[in-house]
C-alpha cells in the first residue's frame, strides 16, 4: 500500500492536471464523491454526525487488522468529494499514521481558495474527527 505521502503526491498531481479552472476542480471534488462506497443507511444517525460542517456527514470508523476503515457520506456533492480525499489518504491506516499525518495536499491543491471558509471550517471538523478516532483506537490498543 501507498505511504500517506505518496497518496497526497497522485492527489496534487491530479488536480495539478486541472490548472486553475475552478469550475474544472470543483466538477472533479464532486466526482470523486460518486467514488465513496455506499453508506448503510442505518449509520445515518446523528451521533455519526461530523459536528463543525455546514453540510451533513456521517462518518464510522471500524478498526480491522490493527487498521481503521472509515466510510462517510454527505448530503452535498462537493463535501461528499472533500470527505473521499481524506478517506483516500487515510483509510486503512495505523491510528499512529493517522494521528501523525500531516495533510500537505489541501494547500498544495489551493482547497481554501476552492471551496471557501464555510467549508474549509467543515474540511477541518471532518480530519479533526478522523483523527479523533485514531486517538480513541490507539488508546484501546494500549489499554
């Protein structure tokens, strides 16, 4: 499996393919949303609820093989994409690596310009509350 930071490099290179057409990034953020596999629908409750985010997001973490699986959802198409990159870089990861990951590729893709505060306030509730599960499951490892 990739490293967290070879991940981010195909990210930046993709949207490096897109130059700066808005219009362009925000169209393929919503594409990549269509990738996320399908949430089960009795997860969508509010304690899976990412607080801090203008839209709705569900996220569930599940840890398997000493890594966690994240699956997510929203109810808008650009943060449904926005959440399907952070799940691309850090599912199926150690907590350590998900604790430790510093997420380079949302500036060096330009996401604040892209998607604006609102939003940007959502994407860092969404890594906030990713990271906050590797927390818990690194704590129940060394229990």
């Amino acid at each position: 499996m990739s490293s967290i930071q070879d991940v981010q490099k195909e990210i930046i290179e993709e949207f490096e393919i897109l130059g700066d057409d808005k219009e362009s990034t925000i169209f393929y953020i919503m594409e990549l949303g269509n990738n996320l596999p399908s949430f089960p629908e009795k997860e969508r409750v509010d304690v899976n609820i990412i607080k801090g985010c203008q839209s709705k997001v569900w996220l569930t973490a599940k840890m398997e093989d000493d890594k966690i699986h994240f699956l997510a959802d929203s109810n808008t198409d650009i943060t449904k994409g926005l959440i399907s990159l952070l799940i691309r870089v850090l599912s199926e990861r150690s907590p350590k690596e998900i604790i430790d990951a510093q997420l380079q590729f949302i500036d060096k893709i330009g996401m604040g310009n892209i998607i604006g505060s609102q939003r940007s306030n959502g994407l860092a509730a969404m890594i906030k509350q990713m990271k906050l599960y590797a927390l818990a499951y690194q704590a129940k490892q060394n229990a």
